[in-house]
C-alpha cells in the first residue's frame, strides 16, 4: 500500500515538473555585441501606428526583455532599468499569440499566466491583425517599502517610462517599432491578469520588425 502511495506521488511530481516546463519559455542568453549606437538609435526612435505582423525570434525576444528589464549586475540583482530605491516594481507581461506571459528576470524566463490570444483586448476596432507582441509594465506599489500612495504611484509611473524607453531604444537599435500607450481597458486587464489592488497596469507598448 505504502509502496503504490509513493509510485502515486513520484508519477504526481514528474506530471508537475512536465506541466511546469511546458508552461514556461528559457529565454537565450542576451546577445550584448548587437544594434545601433545608443545615440543612432534616439536619432531614429519614434512611435509609429502601423505594425508588420511577422512574429518575434527568440532571441530578439530573449534581448528585449533583458534590455527592458532583466539583471545586468548578477553579483547583486540589480537591473537594466533603474528604479526608485531598487524596489524593482515594475512587472513585464508580454501578450504574443500563444498566451499572455510574465518575465521572470531572475531566471530569465517566460512563465505563462493565461493561455491563449488576448492581444485584441488592446485593440480600439475589431480586427484579426495584431501587432505580433505588447509588454504590458505593470507596477506592484507594494513593493516600495515606504512613502504614501500617492508619491509611490509616482515613483510607479517613474520606473514605468524608465523601462519603457529601454525598451523603445532597444527596439529601434535593431530595427523594430514600438509606441508607448497609456491607454487601455484597466478593468478588462485586471480580471484577465487576476491583479490584486497594488498592482497598477501603467504603459503598453505595441512591438514589431519595421514594416516596409
Ligand atoms: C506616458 C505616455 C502615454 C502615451 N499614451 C498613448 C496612448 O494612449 N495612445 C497613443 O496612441 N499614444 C500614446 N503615447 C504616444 C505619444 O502620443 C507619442 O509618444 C507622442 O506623440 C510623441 O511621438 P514620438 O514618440 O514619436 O516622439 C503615449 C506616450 C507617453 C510617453
């Protein structure tokens, strides 16, 4: 009895590993010898409306991330983009066309949250083509271990544009588009995401290859 007990747990644990790594995306190491000049790149960075469909390469998903937000310091953990007293508030949930994925720097991976294609939620007309990737950056407050709410949903907005423009002058430097948007439907948003009441959706941003 004992025995099938214990045949019983090892297959539950082996079922869960499976789910997990089918559940999850191992980014590439990020390639650091690529792209334009930082300064090439602010000359040409502008929000565009139009958006190629072509879907992202893992690399050039792997790099954005890691440029976006991801640790450049591992000996300490600290990250691309700075942020008000390291709090490091700011959540990427990446929308693509298989599921809605959030970025999990310390491991540098993709870890799923809701399957399935939900890009059109940022859509204002109903329409089948959507850009082929959307970070939406998300602010958990209750991460700063001080302040008022007011002045840590400032600090929240802060951090937001900061890991924004990395994300904007990565993309340009190799030839995407993007355009940042504070516009969206919060609501929708937070029930999709089970968001709780500190975690404050603050930019999109719409990403894609240069169209032609
Ligand atoms: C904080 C912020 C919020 C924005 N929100 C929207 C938005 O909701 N919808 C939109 O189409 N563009 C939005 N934009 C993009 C701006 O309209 C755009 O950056 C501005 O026109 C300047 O153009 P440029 O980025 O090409 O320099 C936003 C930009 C910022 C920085």
């Amino acid at each position: 009895m004992k025995k099938g007990i214990l045949i019983c747990w090892i297959f539950a644990l082996i079922t869960n590993l499976f789910a997990q790594n089918k559940e999850s995306i191992v980014l590439n190491p990020p390639s650091k010898d690529r792209g334009k000049t930082v300064i090439n790149a602010l000359s040409q960075r502008a929000s565009v409306r139009e958006f190629d469909t072509t879907r992202i390469s893992h690399q050039d998903m792997s790099d954005l991330l890691w440029a976006a937000n991801g640790i450049n310091r591992p000996e300490t953990g600290m990250r691309t983009a700075s942020s008000a007293m390291n709090s490091q508030d700011i959540d990427i949930f990446i929308f693509i066309e298989n599921g809605i994925y959030i970025y999990n720097a310390q491991q540098h991976i993709l870890e799923l949250v809701v399957n399935g294609d939900n890009r059109k939620i940022f859509s204002r007309q109903e329409t089948d083509s959507h850009p082929p990737l959307i970070c939406l950056l998300v602010s958990d407050i209750s991460r700063f271990s001080r302040g008022e709410n007011t002045q840590k949903l400032e600090w929240a907005a802060i951090d937001a544009g900061i890991v924004a423009q990395n994300i904007l002058l990565f993309c340009t430097s190799i030839d995407m588009v993007g355009r940042p948007r504070a516009g969206m439907n919060k609501k929708i948003i937070k029930v999709l995401l089970s968001l709780n009441e500190t975690q404050y959706p603050l930019l999109n941003i719409p990403i894609s290859y240069k169209k032609d």
